[in-house]
DNA sequence: TAGATTGTTAATCGATTAACAATC
DNA sequence: TAGATTGTTAATCGATTAACAATC
C-alpha cells in the first residue's frame, strides 16, 4: 500500500518549514536591534545558508521583498508568524511533570509563538495540586474532562515510554487534533480516526548524527 | 564562498542516519520477544515505512541479510550499534542541571547507546555539590580543568541561551570535540578551531511542523 | 517447488543551487 | 548611474521509489 506523501501549505516543503523558526528569531533579534530592513543574504550569513535559500524558503510566506534592500522586518516577522500560525493561540496541555514536562512548562518562548499552556497532567499524587511556571498539574484521571471542557487542540507527551499508547488513545478520543510526542514510543491512533496529527520529537537521531559524523 | 557538503561515514545521506535509531529500537525489542530474524518488511511496518527504505538504510551498515528469511537480530542489532558508534564510549557532561539538563541526565537509553554522563555543571551555589540521578553537579568555574583531566569528548549543552556562545568557547577551547546544543542560539567556533562538530537539537521546527500542518 | 525477501540497478521525484533578468 | 538584491526559470544534485534478478 502506497501512502501519500504529505502536502504542506502552500507547497512549501518539510525542510523548509523547519528552517523557517530560525529565519523568525534572526528578525525578530534584528527588531530588538532597531533594525528595519534586513536582506536575505544578511539572514543567511547570521545562519550559514545560502542566500538563495534563505529567499526560496522566505518566498512560500507571500512576503515580497524589494530588489537591492531586502524585506522590511516587521513585515517579514508578521509574514512569518502568520504562515507557521503563530499568531494564532494554541491551546495546549502538557501530559507528564517530570522533569522533560517541567523543562517544557517552562520554555518562555512558546507563548511567543502562540503556544497558551494551560494546564499539566501527571498521575502522581504528590505532584497534582502543585504549580509548576505558574501552570498547575492536574490529575491524569481529568484528561477526557479538562480536554472537552477546555477544546484542548494540542497534547504535549512526557511521560514515560510504557504510558505513552494509552495517554495517546485517551486524548486522541477526548478529541485532541495534534500530539507532540517526546517519548521514544512510535503512536498509533485508535482505528477510524484518521484527522490527528502526531509529530514525533527524536533525540536519539540527534545523537546518531553526532555519534555518526565524529 | 561555497561550502561543501557534509560527507558521512561510507556514504549514507543524513535522514538515513536519523532514521538508524528507530531500526534499533524496533530490532532491539524484537530481540527481547525473543525473535531471532527479522525482515525488513517487519520492521518497515513497525515504522510505517516502505519496506525498500528499510532495506537501503539497513545496507549502509553493511548488514547482510538472507532473502526471504531477513535479518539475523543478534547481527542486526551489532551492525547498527557499530554503524552508530554506538558500541564505543563516548565520555560526556552535561552543562546546566535545570529541568532539562536533569531530564538529560536521567536519560537512561543513553547508557544503552555508548553515552557516559560522567559530570554535570552549574554555576548556581545550591545546585553544585548536589548529585541528580546519580551524577554529580560540579561548580562552572571548574569545567576547564575537568574536561582536560577526564578527556571529555561531548559536552551537551543545558543551559540559557544569554550563556551559551561563552560556554561554547570555553569547553572548545578545553578540547571538547562535539557539543550538543540545546539552546535556541547559532553557536559559533573560535576563531582557527575547524574540528569541533556541533549538533543543534531544534525544538521550534518540531513546533513549526506541528503548527503549520494543522 | 512456490513464494517471500534481499540487494542491485534504473527511474522518478523533490530539494537545492545556479543563472540571470528585473528593479530600486 | 552602478551595484546589490530580489524573484523566477532552469539545471543539478541527491534521496526515494520502482523494477527485477538472485536466492533460500
């Protein structure tokens, strides 16, 4: 059986859509600087791309640049925000207290990117009650509930390997569309669902490259 | 001025190298059911992969297998772990024992993967002295003279990003030959220094896919 | 044997890079 | 104007996928 590869907004490809928070954070930094128009060639250097992929990457935004000057940076930030979503709220919950779930509740920069974490989820009697970075860890048994209540778009998994297939099964049929999975566990959906979105953060490939390259 | 592409060990591509460690989770559990051969097309499965994918990313580690049988577990698993490097030690710390530099040193698949988190850093008096998941957290001050004593190799980096690019200078000029980084900052190699590799785990492309995609 | 699977060679697909006209 | 930069079109490069002979 053959699978379709996976479509992206506007065309614009997987690698491209991951370069694209790197673009953001040199902007964004060039506003700080009272910057007010910076050229793809100057992006690419701070990075160490080339220039034309800097400009094929920044093309699938819409954003139009002007010949000999480049974009102006507020524009190319709005451009930016506006086609990876982030100027949009994503309400989203973090399944796990532990330390990686912590690390996670405390990363300022996703309410930047429109990320509202409202509420952690741990099975640890000690734990639910407590605030972590002003966010409070819930009992695991409310999931469903808190989901519902809430519409709860985003779970984010750090949790055990051996937890990870059933909080998934749990949220998914709470009604959660996008699962941010940090175990090392490959998730199913339950069958019939076919509208969710898991994306899989892998450290071990990170460390293979290291391992591999040195 | 053109840089060049990054070659890797006998040829293989780098998203085959990321993919590496996803077989030998799969290969490695199969191992512990019991099962003594496994196919590509088993493992493909697994992974919701194209069996013919499987197959040429498991022939960079020079694995044989036998047709219509498939690959012995025990040789798999071998060829894979050696591919990786993941049968050598490679002696690390971790900079930073926050959240996330505690969830890193309480990674026990590291263990399993050749990784030795031989010390911890940090520069805040309460944490030094004190000892997370077994490893001990060392002052700052002294991450020089411990890199040098105990031939650190990879220093995995925890910590703001305001201190990053000075961390990274300091363990590079200790002799440090890869980092792996885990803060949202460009690092940057002194000066004259051509051999350092860095390895930067990106948190925000995972997000961006997420977003975009939804 | 029949059929499943490997591994090689070729074809396709897609991403990156190059070339260059347009432009400010 | 001269020169830097954008953005488009074409070329190249590399990764994935297909086809199929070999094999157990």
């Amino acid at each position: 059986m053959k699978r379709p590869r996976m479509i992206n907004r506007k065309g614009a490809s997987l690698p491209t859509i991951r370069r694209l928070p790197a673009y953001l954070q040199v902007v964004r930094q060039a506003e700080q600087d009272g910057i007010l128009v910076i050229s793809g060639t100057t992006i690419a250097e701070e990075l160490e791309l080339e220039p034309i992929q800097v400009r094929k990457d920044l093309a699938v935004t819409g954003i139009a640049g002007k010949p000999r000057v480049g974009y102006v940076v507020k524009d190319l930030i709005a451009a930016l925000e506006h086609f990876l979503r982030w100027d949009q709220t994503h309400t989203a919950i973090i399944v796990g207290s532990g330390h990686l779930g912590t690390a996670l509740l405390g990363h300022t920069e996703f309410r930047k990117n429109g990320l509202n974490l409202v509420a952690a989820f741990d099975n640890d009697p000690v734990k639910v009650g407590k605030k972590f970075h002003g966010i409070k860890v819930h009992d695991a048994q409310e999931l469903t509930a808190f989901i519902q209540k809430n519409s709860v778009t985003l779970a984010i998994l750090a949790i055990p390997t051996h937890e990870a297939q059933e909080v998934c099964t749990t949220v998914v049929l709470a009604g959660v569309k996008c699962i941010w999975n940090f175990t090392s566990l490959k998730l199913r959906v339950p069958d019939g669902i076919t509208d969710v979105l898991i994306q899989k953060e892998d450290i071990s490939s990170g460390y293979a490259v290291l391992s591999v390259r040195s």
